[in-house]
C-alpha cells in the first residue's frame, strides 16, 4: 500500500484522472459527435486537461475540504 503521507498527492492525482478522462470524453462528443477521428481527438483532449487540472485540483482541494467543513451543520 501507498504510505499515507502520499494521501494529498494520490487523491489530486486521481481525481483530475478521472474527472478528465470523463469530462473530456462527454465535451470532445457534444461539440464533434463520434467521427472517424474521435479516439485521437477525444485522448488529446484528455491528456491536455489533466496536466492543467492535476495541479488545480492538487492546490484548492484543501481550500474546498475547509470550506465543505464551514458550510456543514455541526451536530
């Protein structure tokens, strides 16, 4: 298993993985429907998006944690 002080790291790594892989694929077919070239089209679109959003993610997840926490009613 991966040591727990990667936690940071491993969940922004894979939340921009995922959450590219899915958002690319449904924007490359709303805007070109599936065309001979879409496989191409729709994996270069993916791998651009994820090296922009890999370090967004990886800077204002913990923003976004501390502000789910404010807006959470405390028991």
């Amino acid at each position: 298993m991966i040591n727990k002080k990667y936690r940071r790291l491993l969940f922004s790594f894979l939340m921009a993985l995922f959450m590219t892989f899915i958002m690319s694929f449904a924007i490359t077919f709303l805007n070109l429907g599936f065309i001979d070239t879409f496989i191409y089209m729709w994996i270069t679109a993916f791998y651009k998006a994820f090296f922009i959003a890999f370090p967004i993610v990886f800077f204002v997840a913990p923003f976004v944690t501390k502000l789910v926490d404010f807006l959470i009613k405390k028991d």
